[in-house]
C-alpha cells in the first residue's frame, strides 16, 4: 500500500501558476501634451506664495548666483589673466582658489599678497596658519612698497592653527555670522596649508603609539567643502587654499606629484596653479647674493577661462613685485595681439615689451580697448586653423 501511495505522488504534476506580465501605461512626455502656460501660473504662484511668507530675500534666483562679480588681484597682471582670463581680475570671489607646490616656491608669499590686496578692498581678511610662515614684519613691507600703510596689516585676522577639525569648525562659524547678519560686502579666507593640519585621530594614534597612515583628513575635507562650497557665493567670500605637492611614490607614468589631503580640494576648486620659482642671485657663483624669486605658474584648472597659461614674474627682498611680467608675451599668444619683428601691434598701436606700459597701460583710451579686446576674445576665440603654425613662447622669452 505504501508503494502504490508514492507512485500515486510521482505521476501527479506539479502545476506552477506564473503570473502574467502586467503592461504598464506608457506616459508619453512629449512637448505636445504639456501646457506650458497652465504650467508656467503655476510656479509663478508659488513663487508669489513664497515671496508673501518670507519676503525677497527667501528666494535666489539662478541669474543672481552665475559667474563672477568680484576678484582679488594676484599682485602680478600675467597671473591675473592667466586665472581669470581678465588683466584687473585674480582670484575669484565667491569661489575657492587651490594653489600648489613645491616647498619653498612661493606659495605662503602669495597668500600674504593676496590678504594685503584683499584689505585693499576693504574685506574682512581671514589668514589660518598651520605651517608658520606668516611674517607680520615682511607683510607690513610688501603693504609699504604697494603704496599702503604698513599698520593695514593689522587688521588680518590670524589663527595659528594645527588640527583641521578647529579650522574647519571656526570657518563654518564665520560663514555662519555672515549669514545670520546678512553680511555679503566681502570677505577672504586663507588656509595656508593643507599639508601640516592634523587630525584629532592621528593624535589619538602618535599618542598610543599606534603606526598607521591616517586616512580621515580627505573625508573631513570632502564633508567640509561639501557643505561651505555653495554658501560662499552669495557672501562673496573669496576662498584659498594652499597645498604642498608630494612624490607619487610607485608611479612611473602621468603624474609624479600629487597633493595632499584627497581629490577635495582639487574637485571643489575653480582655479588650481602649480607653482615652481627659481633664485635670482645677484651672483650665480655665490647663493648667499639671494635677491629674489622668479615665478613660473601653471593654471592646471580654471573655470574662468582656458587653462594651462603659464605666468612668469619675479619677486625681490625689497618687496617689489614684477607688475606685468610676461603678459605680453600671453596676450600674444592667444591672438589679442599681433608681431612684427621685434614690435608688437594693438589697434594700429606699436610698442615693445619695454615701453608696454607707458604706451598701452598708462594710456586709458588704449588700457579701456585692450581690456574689451580680451573680453572679446574670452567670449568667442578666434577659430584655429590646425594647419598654422603658431609661435609659442619659449623659456627666454618668457624670462625677459
């Protein structure tokens, strides 16, 4: 009896019920079905009904927050074109400026320069130092030789600073001021650097004396940016940050150097350079003749206008600052002049990289032309014939 119960179980089927595949409605998106007028009232009155509940100042409109409306001046009218793609322009207010390199190249001397230019404009100026390289002493006689009274300088804010936690959290707080007091007629905040800020676990680690790489300084960076990068637009806080570059230790190909702290910085950025300089001795033999620095910086990324411009300035330990520096030989380049033989041509205006200043920038009919020629120029480049050579400026031109 058993086995004929099991051999009834074996020869029924097993009947699986599948569901049929139910067809969604297709909504069709087309132009043709949207009523763009009923659509339109009705953003509108909810724009009215934001407008009657919390006043103007509630809603910002996307024509408002483009572009740029304000920048700080590098101290050098090459560097400026070469980040801003304008002569009176520089670092981008309400956007953040990453400025990178070896030690010793230049990079903390060029944020004092961009703190006194920022005073200049009457900004709130915040400097944050973690390396030490602030010189109140050497600030005061760049101010002096610029044509300001040295005590301005004494209106930087300065922090010294060590754990990225504490800047991080005191540059929310101002942003926070700011925008609880409405506070938008302009503000420069530098950290200068990136590289030597600790964190609070790498302490905790040096202390227990734990040996492991410490990998929480990018996150804490990317949250930070992530919060603060929208919101210093409309404050019109111009932000800088300074990075050393490191070895990229087991690449043989692309780059060598990288920065440090993550891709953060490098992805929030508007403008990034990579800065390098050489010594000016008085003579080459003998390095204690040290009378200055020669900058040569490369824009690697720029919203602003087209990257990869190349400035080259110098710098002396008097405080003077190469105004122009190879300027000419960039607005050359990029077609805004024209050459001939040792001469160069602006709007039937001759002139030579010696007398450029006299002839083109002191004049303001020429400075005013030249200023809308580039413009032009940042609007719609001129198209380029693959076919024509161009002569690009090499190291000796851009050194004289």
């Amino acid at each position: 009896m058993a086995k004929k119960k099991i051999e009834e179980k074996t020869e029924k089927k097993v009947e699986v019920k599948t569901k049929k595949p139910v067809k969604k409605e297709e909504k069709n998106f087309s132009k043709q079905n949207v009523d763009f007028a009923k659509l339109n009232s009705k953003i509108q009155g909810a724009v009215n009904n934001v407008l009657n509940k919390k006043g103007l100042d509630s809603i910002e409109f996307l024509s408002d927050n483009i572009g740029v409306n304000d920048y700080i001046s590098t101290g050098n009218l090459a560097f400026n074109y070469a980040i801003s793609g304008k002569i009176d322009g520089g670092y981008p207010v309400g956007r953040i400026t990453e400025l990178s390199g070896d030690p010793s190249a230049g990079k903390s001397f060029l944020s004092t320069v961009a703190a006194i230019n920022s005073l200049k404009k009457q900004y709130v100026t915040y400097f944050f130092d973690s390396e030490m390289a602030y010189d109140e002493n050497f600030a005061k006689l760049i101010a002096r030789v610029s044509g300001e009274d040295p005590s301005i300088v004494n209106l930087i804010n300065y922090n010294n600073i060590d754990s990225i936690e504490e800047t991080m959290s005191k540059i929310i707080s101002i942003i926070d001021v700011f925008e609880k007091n409405k506070i938008n007629s302009g503000a420069t905040i530098i950290v200068d650097g990136i590289a030597f800020l600790t964190t609070s676990k790498e302490k905790q680690d040096i202390d227990s004396g734990k040996e492991k790489v410490d990998m929480t300084k990018a996150k804490i960076l990317r949250q930070f940016l992530r919060v603060i990068k929208n919101r210093i637009k409309p404050l019109n806080i111009c932000m800088i940050f300074t990075n050393q570059l490191t070895h990229n230790i087991g690449v043989s190909f692309g780059e060598k150097k990288v920065t440090t702290g993550g891709t953060a910085v490098p992805f929030a950025s508007s403008v990034r350079t990579e800065i390098s300089s050489k010594k000016i001795l008085a003579d080459k033999k003998l390095e204690y003749t040290f009378q200055g620095l020669t900058f040569n910086i490369r824009t690697k990324k720029t919203r602003l206008t087209t990257p990869y411009k190349k400035a080259t300035f110098s710098f002396y330990i008097d405080g003077q600052i190469e105004k122009i520096g190879n300027l000419v030989d960039l607005l050359f380049y990029n077609r805004v002049f024209d050459k001939e033989k040792n001469s160069y041509i602006f709007d039937d205006v001759r002139f030579t990289k010696k007398n450029f200043e006299e002839v083109i920038l002191k004049n303001p009919e020429q400075l005013k032309k030249l200023k809308e020629r580039i413009a032009e120029y940042e609007k719609e480049p001129p198209k380029i014939n693959v076919q024509e050579t161009i002569e690009e400026p090499t190291e000796g031109m851009l050194e004289e």
